[in-house]
C-alpha cells in the first residue's frame, strides 16, 4: 500500500478564518512533514469562485512543493479538465516533471458546479463530450513527456469509470464510495476494458477521510463542526436546490446527504485505520490518500494526525 495524503483546499473557513498567505505556507510546511515522516506523495485539489479560497490553481501550488521536497511526490486530486485548455495542461505537465524529477502526478475529472462551468464560458452539459476529446490527448502527451507523468482519472460514476477504461487510465476513486459502491464502479471499469480489448491498469487510487487518533472523544468534538462544514458545502455543490423544491424539504435533503457521508470517515487509532485502509487495498486500489485536514484545523492537531497517519502502513495486516 502507498499512502498520500490529501492537503486540499486551503480554505478560509468562517468557523476558522485565516489569511490566505499563512495558509499557502502551510501547505509547504505540510509538505515538508510528509517527505520526512515518509508518506509516498502529498495531493491537492481545485475549485473556483468560492467565498473562503477553496485553491483554484493547484498546478503551481504543486510546483512550490517540488521546489521545496526532494522525494515527495505531488498530485492533482483532481484537476477539473473540461475548464482547461488541454494543450496548457499537458505543457505545464510536462514541464513540472522536469523541474521536479519524475514526481508530478495528474489526476482529471469532469467536474460538477454549475457555477464552474459558468464562470468558464462552457456548458455543463457538454463536460463528457469535452472529456471524451480531451482525455486521450493528455494521456497521449503524458506519456510522451520525459520524465513521463501518471495520469489517474476521477471517477464517482460507472459512465466515469469506463471512460477511464476506455483509455487505459487506472481510477481516482471518490471518497464518498463506500466498498460495494467502488466494487460496482471497479466492474464496470474492467467490462469496460474488456470490451475495448484493452490491458486494465491493476492498481488504481482512492481518497479517503481518515483522521489517525488516541483520543476519540476528543477529537471527534473538534471534527465534527469541520466535518459538516465541509459535506454541506460539497453536498450544496453535488445537490442544488431543485426549482419546484422548498427551502426546507431541500435542507432535509442535505442534512440526510451529510449524515450519510460523515459515516465515511476512518476515526481511530493507527492499527484500526490499517485495517480499515487493506480493505480498500485488497479490491484493488495500490494508493490511497488520505484527507485529514478538513476545514482549517489547528495545526497542532493536524500535525498529530499525520504523525499518526504515517504509522499506518506498519501496522497494516497482512
């Protein structure tokens, strides 16, 4: 198992504001802790015209962590490529592997924020047809770059995994799958690949929230109120309000949205997120990234988690 660890949003929470400045540092300083407690590689993440930051621009944040790391690799998890210029992306790509040794990583996704698209000039509804052009573009430049530059695709769908398949591209499996859900997605990847007569990639990746704890209670207290920030604003994003919705039969249906999903986080000690994490491992995903940073949490608690997180892998049953 290779395990990352998912820095994403480098947000300016309301519960926890902070200057956008002091938080694009630490994301170096976190960086900096990850190469030395081991970790395989550290991802981020993309999203635009939010009110409290969320990264808009992870390709140069990722060049910043390689100029400051000498091992570490950098992921995009994911990088929303039907708002791109695909050429841009597979130079910038190419470019980054260069200056970083072989260490990028690209993971793409369709996206899904009307307001996004909007933002863009393109048409949400255009995003697959956009994706079944672009995607065997970048995988070809990918490829051909030196060092070459792995490409994962992000993928919540069935559509999604077998457009991964198609291409011969391993899967960046969402974090809000639980094991029957990815198993599904994973079938319809390798029928997929199948029928193309294509030779499926064996391992793919998942993001997971994981939070590595000796103090349950405690920590969880802490969590929650970053925890249900964050799922209410993925959920708002995922599932708008519908026209003919009222206001509170749609926050009904938020609510039950951020139940379900705050059921997916991994909270415990090092050997019960190890046990948890080979579950995933043995249906097939060889790197995980785990996201422990939710919100804006205090650092002394965040950098407690990794520690512990970095533990894991030595105490994963075999």
């Amino acid at each position: 198992m290779r395990l990352g660890l998912g820095i994403f949003g480098m947000q300016s929470v309301p519960q926890r504001p902070d200057h956008h400045v002091k938080l694009y540092r630490d994301v170096l300083e976190d960086a900096e802790l990850a190469e030395a407690l081991g970790f395989d590689s550290i991802w981020l993440s993309e999203h635009h015209f939010w009110f409290d930051g969320y990264c808009p621009a992870d390709i140069p944040v990722a060049g910043a962590i390689l100029g400051r790391t000498t091992r570490l690799g950098v992921g995009t998890a994911v990088m929303l490529l039907p708002m791109h210029s695909v050429q841009k992306v597979a130079d910038d790509a190419a470019t980054m592997s260069r200056l970083g040794n072989g260490r990028l990583s690209l993971g793409v996704a369709l996206g899904y924020r009307d307001a996004e698209f909007d933002g863009f000039g393109v048409r949400r509804k255009d995003r697959g047809k956009l994706m079944d052009v672009m995607l065997p573009r970048l995988a070809e430049s990918c490829q051909a770059a030196r060092p070459p530059v792995p490409l994962y695709v992000g993928a919540a769908t069935p559509i999604a995994a077998q457009r991964a398949a198609r291409s011969g591209l391993p899967l960046f499996a969402d974090s809000t799958m639980n094991p029957q859900e990815l198993r599904e997605k994973l079938d319809a990847y390798n029928a997929a690949a199948t029928a193309a007569g294509v030779t499926a990639p064996r391992a793919h990746a998942l993001q997971r929230d994981v939070f590595v704890t000796d103090d349950q209670e405690r920590d969880w207290a802490m969590l929650l109120p970053e925890l249900r920030y964050m799922r209410r604003q993925y959920g708002g994003w995922s599932f708008p309000q519908e026209p003919d919705e009222s206001v509170p039969s749609y926050l009904t249906r938020l609510e039950s949205d951020i139940e379900a999903k705050l059921k997916n986080l991994i909270l415990g000690d090092a050997a019960h997120v190890a046990v948890r994490l080979r579950e995933f491992e043995l249906l097939g995903f060889d790197l995980i990234v785990c996201r422990s940073q939710f919100g804006n949490l205090p650092r002394e608690s965040l950098h407690r988690a990794i520690q512990g997180l970095s533990r894991v892998p030595g105490a994963v049953p075999r």
